[in-house]
C-alpha cells in the first residue's frame, strides 16, 4: 500500500505541472480562462483526477472541456517526465463545483441576512405582552390574593 502523504505531494506536484503545462505548452483556443484547483490521486498511484474551473459560461467550458480531453496525452507525458514516478497515472478531468455552490451559499446568507434585519426592524418597537419577568422569585414575597398552596399528598395521611 502506497503511503498517503506520498500520494497527496504527488498530487500537489500533479495540480501544479498540468497548470504550468496548460499556460506554456497548449495552445488550443478552445482552452478558456481555466485554473486547475485541485487534484486527486488514487491510493495505487495508478489514477488522477485533475479539477478546474472555467470563467465564463456553459458553452466556454464545453469548449474548455473538449480541449483539456485532446490536450490529455500531453498533459500526461509533462507528467511522466517531471515526476520521474515509475508508472505515470492516467488523468482525469472534472469542473469544480465549489465556487458555484460557494456562490449559492453566499446568496442564501444574504437572504438570511435580510430576514434578519426585517425580525430585528419589527422588534424594535414591541413590548412584552405580560411582565417582561413572569416569574416568581424566592426574594419576593407572595401578594395576599394568591391562592393558599394545596397541601402534598404526604401531609393527608
């Protein structure tokens, strides 16, 4: 079994040799404002998954993504030869979708944000239905119009 900080610095060296390939070697114009994020080795070495993220829309990381496909031979023998590991993985391409669920969270905190401000704007102005402490304190005495308490079932018998 393959150590797994082995795998993870490979993957590290992995994400920074496909990016430095992708900006000095391929020169495909379908390749959009790409930005590889991460990559992900399998614990056998043998397979890497290689995220990116596109600027732009759907059809530019269409386009993105049929250019990383055709630029994958050379992705991987860029690989192979600044690795100098014994068998070089086969790589993999996935979109990240971290930025767009991290902009989905970003709204609903906004909205969040507004329900909140709205609660607060409609406390301001209230008061409390009854006493704003309802409870009785040992400190305090009792009125005299409150009820005697009701003896305990102990002190019937």
């Amino acid at each position: 079994m393959v150590d797994a900080a082995r795998a993870r610095k490979l993957a590290v060296r992995i994400r920074e040799i496909v990016a430095e390939t992708l900006r000095t070697q391929v020169k495909d114009p379908r390749l959009g404002m790409v930005t590889v994020t991460d990559a992900k080795v399998t614990a056998d070495l043998h397979d890497a998954t290689v995220y990116y993220t596109v600027y732009g829309d759907e059809t530019e990381r269409a386009a993105t993504a049929e250019a990383l496909e055709s630029a994958r031979g050379v992705l991987r023998s860029a690989v192979g030869r600044q690795t100098g590991v014994r068998f070089t993985p086969t790589l993999a391409f996935s979109l990240d979708v971290v930025p767009d669920t991290a902009k989905h969270i970003d709204e609903l905190l906004e909205v969040a944000k507004r329900a909140d401000a709205e609660v607060q704007r409609k406390a301001a102005g209230a008061s409390y239905a009854g006493e704003a402490d309802p409870y009785r304190h040992e400190d305090e005495e009792e009125p005299e119009d409150a009820p005697a308490e009701t003896p305990s079932a102990e002190s019937n018998r």
